[in-house]
C-alpha cells in the first residue's frame, strides 16, 4: 500500500509529541508509542471515564480527591478494572518518576475497552485503563493569566444531566468544542456553556465563578464537581470568605465585580472580559489574586501533597 509521508510522518515523528511516559495494557512506553485500537468503544463511542492530577513541583496534590472522583465514575458507567487505588496511585507516581517531570499533567483514563468479535453489548467488552504523565499544561497561557482570560458566553446547552451524568468526568466534548468555535468567531480565548435552564454551567474543562460584593458563587447543577472548585471552597472556609454553590444567571455573570475559572490544568484563572465587556475594572479582581496565591501556597501543605521518588526509577 502506497503511504502518504506526510499524513503519517505527523502520527509516528516522536517531535510532534510532548516528553512524557504512558501506562497501558500492562506496560510503561514513551508517550508516542502508546496506542489504542480502533474498536476501543471508548474511541469509537467517547465510552470512557477519565481524571487529570497534576504534579507540581515533585509532588502529587489531592491525587486522593481524583482517585475517588475516578472510581466513583467507574462504579456509575459499569466499568471494572483489575487494579485497586493503591495501585492506580503507584502506576501514575511511576509514570511521573519514569518522565523525570517535575510539573505534570497526569490523566488517567478507562475505557469500555474491546468486545470479542465486536460484540455491540457494553458488557461484553474488556475495561481498559490507560495512564500517562506529561508536561503540566494551562487553560490559560501567561498572557492570559496576567490580562485575564476572554470568555464568550455561547448560546451552547452543556449537553444535560439526564443524558449524561456531569461528575462522571467524561468525554463527551461535541459541546464544549462546539462552543469554543463559536469563542474564537467572536475572537474569544474561551466559552461558557449554558444548563437547560439558560444559567451558566461550566467551560471546556474548568468550573466557573463570580465574585459580587465581597461573595463568591459558582453553579452547582449541570457541572463536574472540580476538584480545584473544591479546592477553592476550602480556602474560602479558611479564609472567611462567603462561597455559595447555586445558579448564576447570565446578567449575573456580566455584573460580576470578578470573574474566574477553575481546573486542575491551571488552577485558578482570572476572566477579565465577557462577550467585550469589562468585568469589573476589565483586568485581574483582588479576590482572584488572593485565591490564586493561596492556591499555590496551598501546594506546599503537607496533607494535600504526595512526594514523587524519582530515583527509584530510570526515565524511559
Ligand atoms: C476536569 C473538568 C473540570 C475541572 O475539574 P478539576 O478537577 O478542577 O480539574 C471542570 N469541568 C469539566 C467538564 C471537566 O472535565
């Protein structure tokens, strides 16, 4: 068969590829050699479930919180692996140790997997887990952390409860993808989703939230309950400061005094501008500032941190 050299020189060229290491049907592989078959359902049907930790600075923060997250959404989609936490925490601190990264972006993933003979019944087919650790990635780049980020609120319906379970972190992005392209014609960095009800749900991977006389909210129906929303009610307890969990309606979005965002991938990140407009006085809230010194801070505390041992290993 006659191959096209450059379709395929992109999919096998190690230099398209971030440095990082993968786990996959029972094997550590740098980051380009690992491949899925085509009839993974979790491919072919988005069938899957997923987390995303990050390491920073050698150290895990909150994996404990993605790890419950992970195998709840694996008990609500039927899904089964042969291996426990403790031993999807010791494969991911691997994957970290065998990358050498100091900063990564760890993901995890199960997949519905493959059925013999290509059985269409989900519960024929064998559950995948897949791991990989690769260099810490943002939301937002620095530019947008220092100026705030664009946001569009799209007239997209984050697809709704009752077809999909939202704190099943999943893969079902056809919405959030969607929306981004209707950002980037408005000459957005990012976009809003919308819950059935017209409020504001969540964005292409991060919970949000206003900031309105001194009070914090971000939605709590229709989204996935981040585990950097929670960690910022938690500094907000610590801190005295109010942090509801409730509806937000769009004029309330706009009249905001302080916008930001939350995800794993960038922690939390400041909005400056929605739809063209200023929020507040159109750069970085105080109270924005606040969180996301405290949320690094909050890096250094020893109960949220898991030290990576990377001398154990040799890097692949
Ligand atoms: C992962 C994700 C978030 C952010 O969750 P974190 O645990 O804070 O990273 C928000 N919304 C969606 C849809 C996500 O997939």
């Amino acid at each position: 068969m006659q191959k096209s050299p450059q379709l395929t020189d992109r999919h096998v060229d190690p230099r398209n590829y971030p440095p990082g290491v993968a786990y996959m049907d029972g094997q550590y592989l740098p980051i380009q050699e690992a491949k899925l078959s085509v009839l993974d359902y979790g491919f072919l049907h988005s069938d899957a479930t997923y987390d995303v930790a990050h390491v920073w600075n050698g150290a895990f923060f909150r994996l404990g919180d993605h790890l419950e997250r992970f195998f709840r959404g694996m008990g609500e989609l039927h899904m089964n692996i042969p291996y426990s936490k403790t031993q999807v925490a010791e494969v991911l601190h691997n994957c970290v140790a065998l990358s050498g990264l100091e900063n990564a972006y760890v993901e995890f993933i199960c997949t519905r997997g493959t059925s013999p003979n290509f059985s269409r019944d989900p519960r024929d087919a064998e559950n995948r887990f897949i791991a990989f650790a690769i260099p810490f990635g943002s939301v937002a780049n620095e530019e947008q952390m220092k100026r705030g980020l664009h946001m569009a609120v799209t007239d997209v319906l984050r697809i709704p409860p009752s077809s999909v379970d939202p704190t099943v972190k999943n893969y079902h992005w056809l919405d959030m993808v969607k929306a981004l392209y209707a950002a980037y014609a408005r000459r957005a960095d990012t976009a809003v989703l919308l819950d059935a009800h017209g409020n504001v749900s969540e964005g292409p991977g991060f919970n949000v939230f206003a900031v309105k006389d001194g009070v914090i909210s971000t939605p709590d129906l229709s989204v996935l309950l981040g585990v950097t929303r929670q960690t910022v009610f938690d500094l907000c307890t610590e801190a005295g400061i109010q942090c509801n969990a409730q509806d937000i309606s769009v004029a309330e979005l706009m009249a905001a005094d302080e916008v930001f965002v939350t995800s794993t991938a960038g922690g939390v990140m400041p909005v400056s501008r929605i739809d063209g407009q200023p929020i507040g006085a159109g750069d970085v809230g105080l109270l924005s500032k606040r969180l996301m010194a405290l949320y690094w801070q909050l890096h250094e505390d020893d109960t949220y941190r898991e030290a990576i041992s990377y001398s154990k290993s040799s890097r692949l």
